[in-house]
C-alpha cells in the first residue's frame, strides 16, 4: 500500500493521467463522431494520386501542403465540396490573379482527377462532403418552397430570377442558368468568393433541394411574358420603354406637324 501511495504522489503521475485521459477522449471521439451521411471513404491510392496532381498543379499557389501561401488560401477545412465545385467550374486553376475567379468554359482536369485531388484535401480536415444523386435530385424537391427560401437568402444578390447581379469592388453573383444542380449545393455549403456559407444547420439538405428544383423549375419554363431583358427587373424594362415609347410619341407628333403644315 506504502508504495502504491507513493507513487500516485509521484509528479509524472498527474501528466501520465492527463495524457491517458487524452488518448482515451480523442480514440473515443474519433470512432464514435458522426460521419457526413454522403462521404465517402477514399482510398489510400486515390489519396496519394491527388497528392500527386495536387503538387504538381496546386502547390505553386496553395503550398505543398495545402497550408496556403501569400497567393493563395488555405485547404484545410476546406473540404472535398469545395474542391469539386471550383475544379468541377473550371474557376480552378485560376488562369490569372482578379477581384473573382470567372467560371471557365473548359474544364482543366477529368473527374476522376478532381474526385483524386478533393480525397487529398479532404484528408487534411474535416469539411463539407460532395453532395450525392439523394441531394441533387431535384425532381423530389419542392419548387414553391425553393423560391421563398431563394428569395429570403440568395435574391438580394442572384437576383429573384438567379440571372446574378453586381456586388461591391467589381465583384459579382454569378447567374445561376446552367448550372449543376451539386455545383449550386457545393457553392452552398462552401461560400465561395464573397458568397455566405449556407451549411445544413442554416438551410438543410432538404431545402437546398427546394432551391434547386425553383431555379431549375424556372429555367425549364423560360420567360412566358415574352423578352427577359437579363431578368433584371424594372430598369431595363424602364428604358426599353423610355427609349421606344418617347421615340414613338416624337415620331408622332412629328408626324402630325408635317400634316398639320
């Protein structure tokens, strides 16, 4: 007992409980933590091929590690989401540093590359997951709901019609015609650029669905009341008609002076 006493006053002892204690709490969390419902587990190949593409494409700009440099942001965290929606849109890689990465018209990488590269910052730390056919599929989504959510949360700046529209110090909302129903997703769980992150505990997976079947439900049906004009609302169509009805009612009075003479 003497010697069972002593050494629990010995002074490692607390620094060994305190280590214990921590080994104990991060091997429970790390088996016991919930899991992202659509991640998938990556291989070690897939991740290694990523690293691969990654240093030879990303690191000039992202660091060999994906830690970031004076040019270009920090990955860790980022997740695999984030990865896919600026590969997948061809924003990455950046072509040249500005105010906003342009959505491309060509896609640099193939999918099975992005999908590599995205497993490789996904390893890093945890971040939001590329969305699966379940979230994407917005045929199961509710459009009349979608729209109330877009235009409470994304119109100020997409505009209600998603035709996009200009933000401060030359930097835009992009339209949101054509595009991926798993970009939009991904663009809302990530917050690129100058947009807010929209993660499931502000918006759920649900309801992103919502939004997407609204926009894709709008761009299906087109523009019934005849020219969009942009979709931008009042003030093209106020010049339109400024610029045709004032010309009108010119041309007629002139009209109706030459005949009165």
């Amino acid at each position: 007992m003497n010697a069972l006493a002593a050494r629990r006053r010995h002074p490692a002892a607390i620094l060994i409980l305190l280590l214990l204690g921590l080994v104990l709490t991060g091997g429970a969390y790390a088996a016991l933590a919930p899991k992202p419902a659509n991640a998938t587990e990556a291989s070690a190949d897939q991740v290694e091929w990523g690293r691969q593409l990654f240093l030879t494409n990303c690191a000039t700009c992202h660091g060999k590690n994906g830690l970031g440099t004076p040019v270009g942001p920090n990955l860790a965290g980022v997740g695999a989401a984030s990865v896919d929606f600026q590969m997948g849109t061809a924003r990455m890689p950046l072509a040249e540093p500005g105010v906003q990465a342009p959505r491309g018209s060509e896609v640099t990488f193939s999918d099975e590359e992005i999908a590599a590269i995205a497993a490789w910052v996904a390893s890093l730390a945890p971040g939001p997951a590329i969305p699966d056919a379940e979230q994407t599929d917005w045929s199961k989504g509710d459009p009349g709901v979608g729209g109330e959510i877009f235009r409470v949360n994304c119109a100020m700046c997409h505009n209600s019609a998603g035709a996009g529209g200009a933000l401060t110090k030359g930097k835009y909302a992009p339209g949101l015609t054509d595009v991926e129903a798993k970009h939009i997703i991904e663009a809302m769980l990530t917050g690129p650029q100058s947009m807010p992150v929209f993660n499931d505990a502000n918006i759920s997976a649900e309801s992103k669905r919502d939004v997407i079947a609204y926009l894709k439900t709008m761009q299906e049906e087109g523009n019934p009341g005849g020219m969009a004009l942009g979709s931008l609302g009042p003030v093209p169509e106020g010049l339109v008609v400024w610029i045709f009805g004032l010309g009108i009612l010119v041309g007629a009075a002139y009209w109706l002076g030459q005949k009165g003479a």
